[in-house]
C-alpha cells in the first residue's frame, strides 16, 4: 500500500533536517518502506483539505490507505508496531522502549522547543536573558537525567529503538547551541543515530527539497 507523508516545501530550517517530518521519514528508511511526500506551503496547510487530514493544520501526516494519522510520535509509534526492528519483542523491553517515546516527546522536547520559540517570539522582550536563563536550565536538567542514564551505553535500553530515534530527533534541535556539548556520551548518541544509514537517507530525502525548494 501506498504511504505518503506531508512537508514542508519551504523548511524554515533550510535543510537542517529539524522539521518533524525528519523523524517520520526516518523510521520509514529504518523498516525500508517507500514513501511518497506531499509537500505544503504554509497557506495550504491551513486550507480545508489539509485540516481534514490534520486538525491543527500542520505537517507532518501520514496516509496508508484508509488510515490517515497525524503527530509524528503517533506515525513513528504506527510504523514501528508493524515492522521488525524498532521495538523489543519481550513485552517489558516493548514497554520500556515506549517509555522512552513518550520522555522524548513529552520530557524531554517542550522545554528545547520553548527555548526555540523564546529565541524568535520573545528576543525583544525585556525579560528575554532571563527567560532564556531558565528555559536553558531546564533544559539541563533533563539532558542531566538523560545522560546520567546513557552512561556509557550506545543506546537507551539495549538495542536501538524507536525511543532511540525520538529521542536522537529530539537531542539534534540543540545542535549548534553549546548545550549538548556539554554532555560528552549524549554529543556521542547524537552522532551515533546521526550515522544510521536510515537516517542519513532520511536526511538527504529533506534536503534534496530544500535545494529544489531554495534554489529555484
Ligand atoms: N506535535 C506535532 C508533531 O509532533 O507532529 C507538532 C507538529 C508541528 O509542530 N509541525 C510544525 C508545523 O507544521 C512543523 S515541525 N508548523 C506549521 C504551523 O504550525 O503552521 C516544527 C518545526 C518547524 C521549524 C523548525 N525549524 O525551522 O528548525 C523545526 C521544527
């Protein structure tokens, strides 16, 4: 069956691979299925026949017949249930390994995206050094907590997972800002999922639209 996903057509990250189809694509290089993607502009994303596959008018979605599913957590969730791979079979390492979807997106990611959002919205405020202060401390504590488990680990519980891959999708949005540096085994995790041959497909999938997209 036919699988499409939607994108952005213009990633505002020109390329960078931090939009959260990346995560979508990924798992589906991961299991090997072939995808079509349906790339929006902003405008389109809002318009009705986008909002009927997604209420909040967003990328990224994905299609597989009669299914239609939105939340990239959900669609990794999805994709990693019916494929060999992504989940432990013994039923406590497969509730584990949930877990770990559920630290990244609901630990682990609010407060990296808050300090993205403050970095655009709230710049000009007066009380922006302040507000970035704390958003980055709470943010270090979770990336404390995170690496303190890690240890010397290669991957969060055993065998790469798809807690692994949301958690890897997460970590990457702090590249470049001198936070993950400080966390030597998480810098090394990062760079571990990075250097996934599913994630470097995924990669260059994105980045072939933005250089279609940004150079025409
Ligand atoms: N919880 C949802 C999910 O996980 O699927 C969140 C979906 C979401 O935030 N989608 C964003 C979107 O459609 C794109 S990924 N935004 C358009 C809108 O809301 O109108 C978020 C994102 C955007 C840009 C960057 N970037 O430039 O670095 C990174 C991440």
């Amino acid at each position: 069956m036919t699988i499409t996903i939607t994108a952005f057509e213009r990633s505002p990250d020109r390329g960078k691979g931090l939009a959260r189809d990346m995560r979508v694509r990924w798992v589906l290089e991961e299991v090997g299925q072939p995808y079509d993607v349906r790339l929006l502009s902003f405008r389109a994303m809002k318009e009705p026949a986008h909002r009927a596959l997604h209420p909040f008018g967003q990328i990224p979605t994905y299609e597989e017949g009669d299914l239609v599913l939105f939340e990239s957590g959900a669609i990794v969730f999805h994709i990693a249930e019916r494929h060999a791979g992504l989940l432990p079979g013994d039923a406590n390492a497969r509730a584990r390994a949930i877990a770990w979807m559920f630290a990244a997106l609901n630990t682990v990611e609010p407060p990296i995206v808050e300090r993205d959002v403050a970095k655009i919205l709230e710049r000009d405020t007066p009380w922006y050094e302040q507000r970035l202060r704390l958003l980055e401390d709470s943010i270090r504590k979770r990336l404390g907590g995170l690496s303190d488990r890690l240890g010397d680990a290669d991957w969060l519980d055993g065998a790469f997972s798809a807690g692994d891959l949301l958690m890897v999708s997460v970590l990457l949005r702090l590249k470049g800002s001198g936070i993950l540096d400080e966390y030597a085994n998480l810098s090394a995790y990062v760079a571990r999922g990075e250097a996934r041959p599913a994630y470097k497909r995924a990669f260059d999938a994105q980045l072939a639209v933005f250089t279609a997209a940004w150079s025409g």
